[in-house]
C-alpha cells in the first residue's frame, strides 16, 4: 500500500493517465488518427511545444516563470535571418550570434529578478513586450514588411538545415528530427533533476530559496542558469523554425509561453515550485499535440481546443494539489515506521 501511494504521488502519473485517456479516446473518434504517420505527425506537433516546455518546466520547479519564452523564439530567428540578409554572412555567424543574443535576454531576465527582487512575471511581461515590438519594428525596419527574407540561398544553409530542420521516412511516415533532439533534452533535464547536485539545487530554491541560501545553496546563479536554459531552448526551437520555412512572420510567438507553462502544469510541475520533473514536462507536451491534432483528425472545430487547454489547466491543477499533499502524506509517514514496520 505504502509503495502505490509513493507511485501516485509521482508528478507525472497522472499526467500518464491523462494521455493515455485522451490519446485512446482520438483513436475511437477519428479514423485518420489510427495511423503510423499521424502518431509521428502528433509526435513532431508535441516536440515543437515540449522542448521549451522542458526549460520552462525546471524554471517553474525553481519557482520562477518566463512569460518571454515564446516571442524569443522568434526573435532568434529573425536575428539569424536578418543579420545575414542584410550584411551578406554566413548564416553560421548569424546562428552564434543569435544564440548570444538569447542567452544574454535569459541572463537579464534572471539577473533582474535575483536582483531586485520584483516577480519574474512582471520582469519576464517586460521583456515579452520588449521582444514583441522589437521583432516587429527592426523586422520591418531592415525588410520593409513584418516578415523576414527567404534565406535558402545564403552560405551555411545546407547544414544548419540538417541540424535544425531536417527529416526522415521511417515507413510511411515523416519523422522530423526535432522529435529526436526533444527526446534528448528531456533525458538531459531528466539526469540532471536527479542525480546531480544542480537538480537538488533547484528543487531547493523552488521549495524555500530562504532556506536554500542559508544552507549554501547558490540561489542566484541557479536561477539566473534556468532562465538561460529557456532562452537556449527558445533559441533552437527558433532555428527549426526558421530553417524549415526559411522565413518568418515576427508577430508570430505571442501565446507560445502559455502553451509551455500548460504543459509543465498538466504533467505535474507545481505553480508554487519545488514539485515537478522533465518526464511530466515532456507527457503534457504530447498531450497538447494529441488533442490539438486530435480536434482537426475527427473534424471538429479547432476552436475548441482553447476550451480544452482551460480545462485541462483546472483539472491539472486540482490534481497535482492533491498529488502533492498524497506525497508529503506518504513522506511523513514512511518517517514515521522503523524498517521492520514499527512506529519509530
């Protein structure tokens, strides 16, 4: 009994649950679901939201939020693209120098609120707004529109193509390679939660970053570190973007942060931080890309799907409450019995 309530206590198992719930239900609903090539389409749809909604998840477990996540990922892209349009460079330079730029929004971001003290919401709502106009203002200041510059034809293409945006048929279905590299972040994130000391510093400050600092935690560059973890993780989903339809729209972005903090939520991470993991990030992902697909397979109306995302977010939150009560039970009492089963 002991050991199923440790096992419901999980973050992600309920999570589990749901997915298998909603992505059984789609597969009675919709005939065009039950293939080989839809499962891979749900996968690639999933990997696009769940990658950053790896970076988001462990910032929120450290108890912070980004709501800066999804404009970055265009803003990456356009400082790629538009730097290399314009001064005639390879599109290398343009990708490192994007990836500095990234890093450098993610490095204020968490440098202004270690700092003074002001919540990452209205810091990370600042610099939303900030990228926001940026993207479109510069965007149509260089190009004349709010759309970027076809970019296939300049140097460094080929191989940034194949990094970022490349494809394979396995049968009789597209496997992106974004679904490979999102699979890899989330068992990066997965290893580094629990089983390096980084993970249990993050853990800590998202507990009591009070208590964490007084035991020698070093809660400013913890935290500093998972802000440039969303905004490394924005910056790479920016270049598949930009390198599988070779231009982008710079108003586009704006919703995608709510899509990540969904998906942390409805795999089991806690708004209050401390609770949550990778795993659970990466199954609320999948299943926003089983529904948001889902909807379009069994013809409905796609507008539905914000209804759902409401839902699922109550009922994500109702339930990881609960599982983190059943977990502070279970851990109060494994405390309180000796190992052959005695009260201590």
């Amino acid at each position: 009994m002991r050991h199923l309530a440790r096992l419901l206590a999980r973050p992600e198992v309920g999570a589990l649950a749901a997915a298998f719930v909603i992505f059984g239900f789609f597969l009675l609903v919709a005939p065009s679901f039950r293939s080989w090539a839809s499962f891979c389409t749900v996968l690639y749809q999933s990997s696009t939201i769940g990658i950053v909604a790896v970076g988001v998840g462990l910032l929120m477990i450290g108890g912070e939020f980004d709501l800066s996540a999804g404009v970055i990922t265009v803003s990456a892209g356009l400082v790629n693209s538009m730097f290399c349009w314009y001064f005639g460079v390879n599109l290398w330079a343009g990708a490192l120098l994007s990836l500095l730029f990234c890093l450098l929004v993610g490095f204020l971001n968490g440098w202004l609120v270690t700092r003074t003290g002001i919540p990452s919401f209205l810091i990370t709502l600042g610099t939303f707004f900030v990228l926001q106009g940026a993207n479109l203002g510069v965007t149509k200041l260089v190009t004349g529109s709010v759309s970027s510059r076809d970019i296939s034809a300049i140097d460094g293409y080929g191989s940034l193509q194949r990094i970022f945006a490349s494809s394979s048929t396995l049968g009789s279905a597209t496997v992106w390679i974004t679904v490979l590299w999102w699979a890899l972040f989330v068992g990066l994130a997965a290893w580094t939660s629990r089983r390096t000391r980084i993970g249990n510093w993050i853990y800590a400050v998202g507990g009591s970053a009070a208590s964490a600092r007084a035991v020698g935690v070093p809660v400013t560059r913890t935290k500093i570190g998972l802000f440039m973890t969303v905004s490394f993780l924005g910056w790479f989903v920016g270049m598949h973007s930009l390198y599988r339809f070779n231009t982008l729209q710079a108003g586009n972005g704006v919703g995608n942060e709510f899509l990540y903090i969904i998906a942390a939520v409805v795999g089991g991470t806690l708004l209050t931080g401390g609770f949550g993991n990778a795993l659970g990030s990466a199954i609320g992902a999948f299943i926003f890309g089983t529904t948001s697909l889902g909807i379009v397979y069994a013809g409905w109306d796609p507008n539905w799907f914000k209804a759902f995302l409401g839902v699922m977010l109550l009922l994500a939150v109702l339930v990881n409450t609960y599982v983190k009560r059943l977990a502070t039970s279970s851990a109060r009492f494994s405390r309180s019995v000796s190992p052959e089963g005695e009260p201590t």
